[in-house]
C-alpha cells in the first residue's frame, strides 16, 4: 500500500517565499499554509502534521520560541528552518534542539526538495520505531526480555542508519546495532541523543590527560553515549502506570538501573555498565542508586558525571541555559558535594583551554 502524501506546515510572513514554497512543494505534498505564530500553532492542533518549513521572522514572535513550542507539542514533528533572517547562533540552536536542517534565503529548490525527503524518509523510521516501543508493555521488564526485544529491533529495522557519530561497539554488540541504538534513543527523544552526544565528547576532553587505558577510553566512549538509555525504557514504564507525582524525581532513580538491564545482552564492557549503573551517584554519597561516595564511585562513572552536569547547565532549551562562565562557576560550586572536586578542577582547566570545544558541543 502506497503511503499517503506527507503534510507540510509552511509558516512564512512574506507573500514571496510563501508562493514560492506552495508552488514547489504543493505537486508533492499536502500543504497547510500559515504567515504567524498564532496561525501555525492552531493548524498544529487541527490537523496531523508531518514537517513544518519555519521562517524566523514573524509578526507575532521570534521563530525559534515557536520552535520550542511545537517540539513540546508534537515531538515527532520534523522542522526544516527557511530564513532570511537567521544567524549563525539562531541555526546552531535549531539544530541542536532538532531542527533538520537550515537553509537561508534564496534557497537551492533541489537543496531544500531533497533535505525535505531525507527528513520524512528519516521520520517514517523513527515513527516505526516508536510504534514497536508503544507496542507492548514488557519490552524490557528483565534481561530475557531485553535480549527478545533487541532481536526484535534488528529483525524489523535492519537498515536503520543514524545521523548520528556515535562510538563502535565490541562484542556481541556489532557496528550494525549502533545506528539501531542511535534511531532508539532518537525515537524515544531527540534531546537524550543531542545529549548523549555531547557528554561523550565532555567526558573524552576530561579523560584526555588522565592517562586512561585503551580498554577504559573505549568504555568510556560507550558509556557516556550510553548513560540515559535507560530513559527509554522509562518512558514505556511511565506510559504503563497511574503515578504522575513526583515523576521527575521517579525517573532520576529508576533510569540508571533500567538502561544496566536494557543494555546487559548487547555484550558492552563491564565498565562501561558502570557508568550507566552510577552516573547519579554523588561525591557525598547522597546520590543514587546505591549511595557510593568518593572514591567508591568508578572513576569512569565520576567523569561521566562532571561531563554531564556541565551539559545540563549548557544545553537547556529558551532561556534556561546558562552562559558559559556562570555554567564554569556552578559547576565549580559543586565541587566536594555531587562531583569529584579533582575531576571538577581537571574539567574547568580542559574546557577553558579549549572553549571551541564547548562551542562545537551545544550545536549539536
């Protein structure tokens, strides 16, 4: 069965680009055409939604808080940004809270077509892949039906193909399940892979002068990609359940155990279980799962920890984020409490040597 045309939502404030993307998109697409926020925001809510093509500029906001507000009401939406408007920093923070892509005005017609393709190809994958995680209830309940399930995975979507750098796997877990992960956690939500990807490249800065050894830098690689996978099985959990209070605080508890069970048959290396199992563990030993404290957190575990935090202060959506000296200055304060004050002061040295770093980091 042949699918049905994709809809395309064009929010655009100029007649021009307006009837120039109707007239290129409309042989190919169903359209629904808007020149506001307000005017984007109730087609959003009228009608099922594919891809939306956003201009920066409107006459009733910036384009990028009605970015924010689409990905927070349809998450499976895909937004091609089309701007005269835009900077270099207003496409950075498209792309790293999951625009697809970015083009400015004069756009390339065979540029903009084929971008679009590859967007509702890349779509129609990962809304496979969620309908096989809303598919049932048990996924992941124990380590038997987590092996089942990634069977299950690579039967059913064997030529998934990440967008995606993410580190080789060894073992029983092969280069062709890495992608398959990748398009899992994307699925689940694009920010958990947006954030997987940074703190893998925090954690390799930090780790960089401490002389790790090969096995323990490609744990560490693994791990850090790998520590909020659990995240998604959660969010099958959470579907499952009645309980809504409190829920933040329920997830940050159960998601380091439940992504060690998710990931147990894919054969990663113990260390890198580590990491996922303790990531949450405090310095003080206030954390969780299990309380460790110091030094009886493992050291790839602590490092995951740093880079993670610094992460969060960084790479929240609006105005969350911090600047990058006051995101310095928090972490520092943490230093002794939830983090390892060595670990902390080794970071705060390696990212304001290397700023460019930081930069690359929160435009992914």
């Amino acid at each position: 069965m042949a699918r049905p045309k994709p809809t395309i939502l064009i929010v655009e404030d100029e007649e021009g680009p307006r009837n120039a993307l109707k007239i290129i998109l409309r042989p190919f697409f169903e359209l629904a055409i808007t020149s506001s926020r307000h005017e984007a925001l109730q087609a959003l809510m009228a009608q099922p939604i594919d891809l939306v093509t956003l201009d920066l500029k409107l006459p009733d906001g910036y384009g990028l808080d009605l970015f924010h507000a689409i990905k927070r009401a349809r998450r499976g939406v895909e937004i091609v940004i089309i701007t005269g408007y835009g900077t270099l920093k207003s496409s950075q923070e498209a792309v790293r809270y999951g625009a697809a892509g970015y083009l400015l005005k004069p756009f390339n017609v065979t540029e903009l077509i084929a971008l679009i393709n590859r967007t509702l190809e890349r779509k129609h994958r990962l809304d496979e892949i969620r309908g096989f995680l809303r598919s049932a209830p048990d996924l992941w309940a124990d380590e038997r039906s987590a092996a089942d399930t990634w069977v299950q995975l690579r039967d059913r979507f064997p030529v998934l193909s990440s967008m995606h750098p993410v580190p080789p796997f060894p073992g029983p877990c092969d280069a062709g399940d890495v992608p398959l992960i990748a398009d899992l956690m994307e699925a689940s939500d694009h920010m958990l892979i947006s954030h997987a990807n940074r703190v893998r490249s925090y954690a390799a800065l930090l780790a960089a002068p401490l002389n790790l050894s090969s096995d323990d830098q490609h744990a560490l690689a693994i791990g850090a990609f790998l520590h909020d996978i659990g995240y998604v099985a959660l969010n099958r959990w959470d579907a499952g359940t009645q309980e809504t209070d409190g829920g933040s605080d329920r997830a940050e508890d159960l998601h380091p155990m439940l992504g060690v069970r998710m990931t147990a048959p894919l054969g990663i290396p113990e260390h890198a279980s580590h990491i996922i199992a303790h990531h949450h563990e405090r310095y003080d030993g206030a954390g969780h799962p299990t309380g460790l404290a110091g030094n009886q957190i493992p050291l790839l575990a602590r490092i995951v920890g740093v880079a993670q935090t610094f992460d969060h202060l960084t790479a929240q959506t609006g105005q969350a984020a911090m600047p990058f000296t006051e995101a310095c200055e928090h972490l520092g304060s943490q230093a002794g409490t939830a983090l390892d004050p060595d670990l902390v002061e080794l970071f705060l040295e390696r990212v304001s040597e290397s700023p460019s770093a930081h930069a690359a980091q929160t435009h992914v």
